[in-house]
C-alpha cells in the first residue's frame, strides 16, 4: 500500500484520497504502513471475520428482495479534523437553512411571495404535506435528524448531492462499523487519535426529550418502527436499546382525547415524543391512508392539540425533493443572508423549457434522476445507457418534466478498497453525515456514513444497489484523549488471526440478546402488516 502506484490505478479526471500526484498522502501514511506490515493469510481472516459477523448478528439489508449482509470494507476512510471542521460549519448551516424553510412553507410562505421560490415547486411535491399546515412544533425543530449526502468532485472539493430532513437512515451503520473495524485493526487505531462516534444515541434522546411539549420535565420518548419485516428494523431495534426507550409499533399506542398513550402490563402510559420511523403516508390512518396498520389513528390531532411530538416532523419530505434540492442555495442566501459553504452540485431543472431542451439533446452525457427517489433507484446514467434506455427515459422526462432533475455525470472521489482478486483497489465513495438538532445547537457525528460502489467503475453507491461501507475516521492531531478511540483499543490478534473469532463487540452483540423476542414479535406479528411493511413504497424512506 506505500507504493502502490503500479498496481493502484487511480483514473484521470478523479480525486484519489489515498494517492495524490507526489504518491500517499500524510493521512494514509501510517495506515498504510500498518497494512504492509500484515501478513495476507491474516489480513484475509480479518476481511472474512467483517464479513461472517455482519451476517451472524444480523446486520442486513434490502436487496433486490432478499435480506443481505451489509458489506463492510477493511480500510477505513481518514479525514483530518481541520477539514471535517469546516464541513460541520457547511452542514449546520444547511440544516438551519432547511429548518427556516420548512417553518415557512407550512406557515406564512415568505419565499412565495418574495419570489425565492415558486409555490408550484412546494405545492407539486408528492411529500408536501397540507395536513400539518399551520402547525409548529414545541422548540422549533422540524429536522431533529438530518442526513446531509456529499461527494468530492474531480478537483476533491465537496459538493451536496442531496438533503434527507425525513427519515434518514444508516447511523446504525456508523456505530457498528466502527466496533467492527476497532476489531479488525487494532493497530491502525493505536497510530491515531480518531475522534468516537458511540455517543451518537445519548445526543440523539437529549435532543429529543428537548423537543417534548412544554412542561414535561422527563418525557415517555418510544421509536415507532413499522415492524421486524422493515429493511431497516436492525437500525430501529438498536437505537431504541441504546437510547434506554421502548421500541413499538403501531398497535402499541392508542390516541385517547388527544393523548398518546403506550400500552403497558401497567396499564396506558402517555407518551410525550414519538421517534418515528414509519413514512407520512402510512402514519396516520385517519389523515392518510385509511388501509394503514403501521401506524396510529389521531396522532396528527394529538400532535395539533400540543400533547406529543413527532420526529421528525411529518412533512419534512418536501425538503428532500431533488427539485427544492436546486432553490436552497438560494434560500441559504434569502433565509441567513450568508453564502452557502458547500455548494450544489450544478442541476438542470427540466420543467424550465430551455434547460429541458438541453438535457433531452445531452441525454447521453448526464444523469437523470426522479425527484422523489431515494435509494438509487430510477437512476438513468446516461454514459452507461443503451439507446433503447435513453428513448425510454425521453419519453418519461416529456410526460413528466416536473419529475425529473438532471446532473452533470460527476467522477466521485475514490478511496482505498479491499477487493477479492486484486488487493487494494479505489473504489467510488459518497459520504452521509449525521447532524442532531436539539434547538439550542447542532451536533455533526464525527466523519457519518462512508458508503463505497464495491464494483469497478460504479458510481451508484447505495446499499439497495450493491454497495458497501466504511469507517469513516476523524483524525486529530496531538495526544489523545477521553474523545478519542484509543482509550479502547483491543489487543492486536494472534498472527494466525484466529483470536478475531473471540473478539467482542458491544454494540454488534446486543443484538443476540433480543434473538428470542424478535422471534415471538415475528411469530405474533400479523400478515397484513407484514404485507403492507414489505412494500417498495414503505421502504423508500429507508433506503440508504
């Protein structure tokens, strides 16, 4: 890994984290050197344990309908500290920009008349919600999670690709990825101070017991989750055990005279803040879909008499509509009156005649995207595409132009990737940040969700669609401390490798213990809703 020139192609155009024109950059140095120092029959066995643990505590995923071991690639992402600073600033300043953007299209409608944005754009959303209309919640926080997606470009600087405010998911990936890899390189984690990211959960209940409505001093908080046959049930189980909170579901709660209360063997217990997984859609029976049995009948009422929050908020989805996604370095602009930190990546919007008429002329060059899609789904790379594919495409983006966006086909980063028949290859990569709101500040998890196109050449890095993921390092310089991983580095394994099958993990293990009552949750768990829960349209919110 020191020289690997020869046999690391790094391709023209694309920013390299490992390689830099003058060869490794200072980051990578010492990682490297710690892989030139491993053995390759020990370094398979601790590619094979990742693999083989991911599978036997059940951290999985969607794909193409079958549930699947989250692939977890050996070498981590480094990103020095100075760096990731100015990138929170990036990021808490989007957040806020969002926040004042949701206020405002659900209340007085500011940028409507002020011209920032066309009310067409908002009120065209299949997310916009009318039913919270009016509606403000407790502390003013709409977005108590965010998930920000970023790339570098072909010049290595960072560029949003696109805001999730609804229900971003994928921070159970962080904080297990991280156990694992601690595992797996001990002596990596020895050579730096790395900033820890399993303080993500305590961040994430503060700021939601702030969101409790006024008055209630030590608010019931519950995840509502749409049930065990979710994609993202593991992510859901895991953050209610590590927030101290019950994990329900839809069934679980009743609405009575406005109030939410939990089902108990003590009888109803009011809840105070509903940590929601459910999508809008499926939430609400009585303002949404009637045929619903994920979610809670009156909630939104109970929510409008003041008596429960719901993170996020519903509604939020709007802001994570890929055509809003073009107007918000305006709206960064009309709202805080600052320049945006990190920019858009350049989009064209097609129902603008002119823009339309270009993007159907350079079909062949860009990539198409759905407005409302998540996952990578309904994706077309134009270089990639058959002719038959793009005169498809055509005809979709002229029945339906407000539906579609288009980009310039952007060469991502590459970092350092395992692969099974050449060693360390670059592999494409994106990177989602986590941001917390709690109403008073924000809290940016140090580095968030690498996630890595596992294939040659392939720039799709979701989960859904074959890809992996990495730790992702946050480096600082100087003497390490109670911040840093490296109070709690486990003891370099035996040289045959075989100590990584005894090797423990808090987090990965705290699953085995729920084995037995996931399965009675199965067992009791009614077709119906494991019909409704394993629908394309559920799981689109999850997607990560």
């Amino acid at each position: 890994m020191t020289e690997p020139a020869a046999t690391y192609p790094v391709r023209e155009g694309t920013y390299d984290e490992l390689m830099s024109p003058d060869g490794v950059r200072s980051v990578y140095r010492k990682l490297s050197q710690v892989f030139d120092d491993i053995r390759p029959a020990d370094l398979n066995s601790r590619v094979n344990y990742l693999s083989s643990r991911y599978l036997d505590t059940g951290v999985t995923f969607d794909f193409a309908g079958q549930e699947e071991p989250f692939p977890l690639d050996i070498v981590p992402r480094l990103i020095q500290r100075a760096e990731f600073e100015r990138t929170e600033r990036g990021l808490k300043q989007r957040v806020r920009a969002l926040e004042a953007f949701l206020s405002d299209v659900y209340g007085a409608g500011r940028c409507f008349s002020d011209g920032v944005i066309p009310r067409a754009v908002v009120t065209t959303s299949e997310n916009f919600c009318r039913a919270v209309a009016g509606y403000e919640p407790p502390n003013g926080v709409r977005i108590h999670v965010a998930g920000i997606d970023l790339i570098r470009d072909g010049e290595g600087n960072l560029r949003v690709l696109e805001d999730n405010a609804r229900i971003p998911s994928g921070v159970s990936y962080v904080l297990t990825n991280r156990q694992a890899t601690v595992a797996a390189l001990p002596e990596a984690v020895r050579q730096y101070n790395i900033a820890r990211v399993d303080d993500y959960p305590a961040r994430l209940r503060a700021a939601l017991a702030k969101a409790a409505p006024p008055g209630v001093p030590d608010p019931q908080i519950v995840v509502l989750t749409p049930g065990v046959y979710n994609s993202a049930y593991f992510e859901h189980s895991m953050l209610a055990r590590t927030m101290g909170v019950p994990l329900v579901e839809g069934r679980d709660l009743v609405v009575r005279h406005g109030v939410v209360f939990l089902r108990t063997t003590r009888g109803l217990e009011q809840v105070h803040v509903i940590y929601r997984r459910v999508d809008d859609e499926f939430i609400d029976p009585v303002k949404f879909r009637p045929d619903s049995l994920l979610g809670v009948a009156g909630l939104l009422s109970a929510q409008a008499n003041g008596t429960v929050t719901i993170a996020n908020a519903v509604g939020n989805g709007v802001a994570d509509d890929k055509l809003v996604y073009t107007y918000l370095p305006a709206l960064i602009r009309y709202y805080l009156h600052e320049e945006p930190l990190i920019p858009n990546v350049d989009t064209w919007r097609l129902e603008e005649p002119a823009a339309r008429e270009e993007v159907l002329d350079r079909m062949d060059e860009l990539v198409i995207k759905p407005v409302d899609g998540s996952g990578g789904k309904g994706i077309i790379m134009g270089p990639m595409s058959t002719k038959k594919e793009l005169a498809e495409a055509k005809k979709k983006l002229i029945a339906d132009p407000r539906g579609w966006i288009a980009q310039p086909l952007i060469q991502l980063s590459t970092v350092p990737t395992m692969t099974p028949d050449k060693g360390l290859q670059p592999r494409h990569v994106d990177l989602r940040p986590f941001i917390v709101n709690d109403g008073e500040e924000m809290w940016v998890i140090p580095g968030g969700l690498t996630r890595v196109a596992l294939k040659e050449g392939q720039m799709i890095v979701n989960s859904s669609q074959g890809g992996g993921s990495k730790d992702t390092w946050v480096i600082s310089a100087g003497v390490t401390g109670p911040e840093s991983e490296h109070g709690r580095v486990i003891s370099s394994p035996d040289p045959d490798a075989e100590s990584l099958d005894r090797l423990e993990t808090s987090v990965l293990d705290a699953r085995d213990d729920e084995d037995e009552v996931q399965q009675q949750q199965q067992q009791q768990q009614q077709q119906a809703v494991r019909s409704v829960a394993s629908t394309d349209t559920m799981k689109g919110a999850e997607q990560c």
